[in-house]
C-alpha cells in the first residue's frame, strides 16, 4: 500500500507513519462508503475536519483521491465530495468451496470489472489446486489488460476449520502453517484468507442488510454451515479463530454421520450437502419427483440448484425438504437468539435461494422453541447480495487487512 503514497515530506518516521496509517484509514472508508464529504469523513474516523481536509489534498496530491464537486447541503454552503481515483488500484476476491472456485477483480472503487471467472477447481487437501488457481487467475487478468503491479492485494474464503491465529485450515491442510504466506510466494501478491462464514458476515455488514447494526449473526448455509459473528461492529473470531461452527451443533438424536465424526449435527440437516442426499434418497425409495425428470434419471447429477428449482416449479417433495430444512434451521436460531440477543440475524448461501419455501417453517420453530421476548427482539433476514457475497468480501477483507497495517 505504501507505494501509492509519495515520499515523506520532511516530517519525523513517526509523525509520517501515523500520517500514513490515517491516509489509510481515509482510502478504507472511501472503498466501503463510496464517494463522501470531508465533513462525513470527519465523524466517521473521529478526526478534526482541518485535519481530514489536510490529508484529503495530500492524497489528491499522491493521485489516490479525487474532488468530485458539491454535494447536497440542508442549509449553508454545499460541501465537497470525494472519491477515490478510478482504476487506480485493483483488488482480487476469490471463493473456493467444495465444488468450484470464483475469481473476480474489482477496481478502487469497488466495481467488479467484467463477469466472474469460474473454473471447476473444488477445495480439497493438495495444495495443487492453488497451482491451477493461479494459472487461472494468470489468464484472468491477460483477457482483463490489467498489469500484476496494480493489484493491491488477493482474498480468499474457503471452508473448513480455520485456526486463523496460526493460520492453519485444520480440515484440509493440517500440515501447512501460515497458509497465507504460502499463498504470497505463490502468488506474489498480499493475500488474506479467512473462512467463508466470517468473508460473508464482513461482506454484509459493509455492504448487504447489517449495515449500520452493531450486533449481527449471519448464517453461511452452503455446502457446509458456518455462523459470521457482528459484536460490538466488529467481527468476532474467538481465540484461535474457531468461532461460528453452527453446523456441528449436535442437534438431531440418532442423526447421520457427519464429516467432523459426529452425529446429528445441524449440517446433516439444512446444509446442501444434505439437501441433496436426502433428495437423492428419497427419490432411491421410489419418491415421485420432478427433480428425477430435471436430471433425467441420472441421480448422481442432482445438484442443490436442481432442488430449488424443482421447489419453485411446485414439486412438493422438493417443496418438502426445504420446509423441513426451515424447522430445524429454525429450531438452531433458537440457541443463537437465547445466547446472544442479535438485533439482526442474516441468512444466506445457496440454501437462503429457496427462501419462500423456508421462512414460514422457520418462524414456526421459532415461535414453538424461543422465549417470546427474545424472538421479538431480534430481526431475520435473508441476504440480498446472492453468491455475490463471498467475491465482494474475500475482495473487501483484503483491502481492509492491507489498510489496517
């Protein structure tokens, strides 16, 4: 970050890092915010409107921040607006999950630049899928026109089990310390890696239906389940990282057998893991359904996206299993309600996309196993932003990792 800004102008090292780090934080509100006045940038960083205004004509000297004209005024004259430069820098998101992995490039301000790429490329434990990510990404950026140098920094979500303190996926690279650091030599670029539920409580909270709240749960129900923990406006990791493992809550008696050893976890349940299987099954025992039709009989073709197509052209064994999902779903919340007291709980991932057919089963669980006062209390509320989500926070939490130092 710090070659984007000029040489220091004959000031003390640490009167010009903490410079520095303020034209930083100015840089990180501006990429979440968009274009804001230097009044609004005053409130927002707790620093004096001489100072901000000093450091805004500092970076407009350095080419990262431009004065885009007057803005609206309730009385007075009408303040300055400023934005960050356009295509100044750029910055990667990438979403690996069990099946797929997504790139896509955003610009500084923001905006995604063209379709994601998507290759089929799933997380499992040989650190040659990184390898074929590259290459992918190589090619990304030639077909893009965008020069390496201008790539700011990479973020990447991923599932499994995460000791971000060490930075160790225990699920499939158990062997492999500081995985980012591996990443960085391999990439040559700063990259940041988090797992998927924390990328998409980040993501909402700068950018989906938590902005602005302060104590916010969001639940990641994709191929696996994780819980994003808002506290305090800040996301909450735990101690090593370990924090918002919701799907392994042992909550089905005589359940099936889950990837972390146990039975009954919620993830058997709700996940679109198990939404598959359980169509799958079903179909097996002789379920009519137009998910058979949808795959032509080919069984090991149904995906969750044939599920939820199935639900929403009326197929009431699809219709059923997510109806199903939204009970014990809503039986999980439950917990999540009595122990934290959210004001706002955030439900995405592929699952959240059969919505209509969850929410009314779900708020029956609610109503059935919750303390009134506390249901009450807290807001539910399905992600607006899609898969989407996990590209626009893998790309934010490295600008914001990148920015904080």
């Amino acid at each position: 970050m710090e070659r984007f800004f000029k040489n220091s102008r004959n000031q003390s090292e640490g009167v010009e890092r903490k410079k520095i780090l303020q034209k930083k934080q100015i840089i990180r509100t501006l990429y979440y915010r968009g274009t804001l006045s230097n009044a609004e940038l005053s409130v927002i960083l707790k620093l004096s409107t001489p100072k901000i205004n000093n450091l805004l004509i500092e970076l407009i000297e350095d080419g990262l921040v431009k004065e885009l004209g007057r803005g609206d005024s309730s009385g007075g004259r009408r303040p300055n607006i400023y934005g960050l430069t356009d295509d100044l820098f750029y910055v990667i998101g990438i979403t690996i999950n069990i099946k797929r992995t997504i790139i896509s490039l955003f610009n500084s301000n923001n905006k995604e630049l063209g379709e994601p790429l998507i290759i089929p490329v799933g997380m499992k434990a040989d650190f040659q899928i990184f390898e074929r990510i590259q290459d992918a990404l190589d090619t990304f950026l030639r077909s893009a026109g965008i020069e390496k140098n201008k790539i700011l920094a990479m973020g990447i979500e991923h599932p499994g089990l995460f000791d971000q303190k060490r930075g160790i996926n225990k699920t499939y690279f158990p062997g492999i310390e500081n995985l980012s650091g591996q990443l960085k030599e391999l990439f040559g670029l700063p990259v940041f890696i988090n797992h998927d539920s924390k990328i998409r409580a980040l993501a909402e909270k700068q950018f989906g239906v938590a902005q602005n709240r302060k104590n916010v749960l969001v639940l990641h129900i994709d191929w696996g389940v994780g819980l994003g923990i808002i506290i305090n406006g800040k996301l909450y990791s735990g101690k090593s990282g370990y924090s918002g493992e919701f799907g392994h809550l042992p909550i089905a008696e005589n359940g099936v057998l889950c990837t972390c050893g146990k039975k009954g976890c919620l993830e058997t349940i709700i996940s679109a893991t198990a939404i598959v299987r359980i169509a799958r099954e079903g179909i097996q025992q002789g379920m009519a359904s137009l998910i058979n039709d949808l795959v032509q009989g080919e069984l090991n073709e149904v995906d969750i996206s044939t599920v939820i197509e199935a639900a929403y052209r009326g197929d009431q064994f699809a219709i059923s299993i997510f109806s199903d999902v939204g009970f014990w779903l809503g039986k999980g919340i439950v917990y999540l309600m009595q122990i934290f007291n959210p004001e706002l709980i955030v439900i995405g991932g592929r699952v959240a996309e059969a919505n209509l057919f969850i929410r009314a089963p779900l708020r029956q669980a609610i109503n059935t196993f919750s303390n009134r006062d506390l249901s009450n209390d807290t807001e539910i509320e399905f992600s607006v932003m899609g898969q989407k989500a996990g590209l626009i926070g893998a790309a934010a939490y490295a600008l914001d990792r990148i920015t904080s130092v």
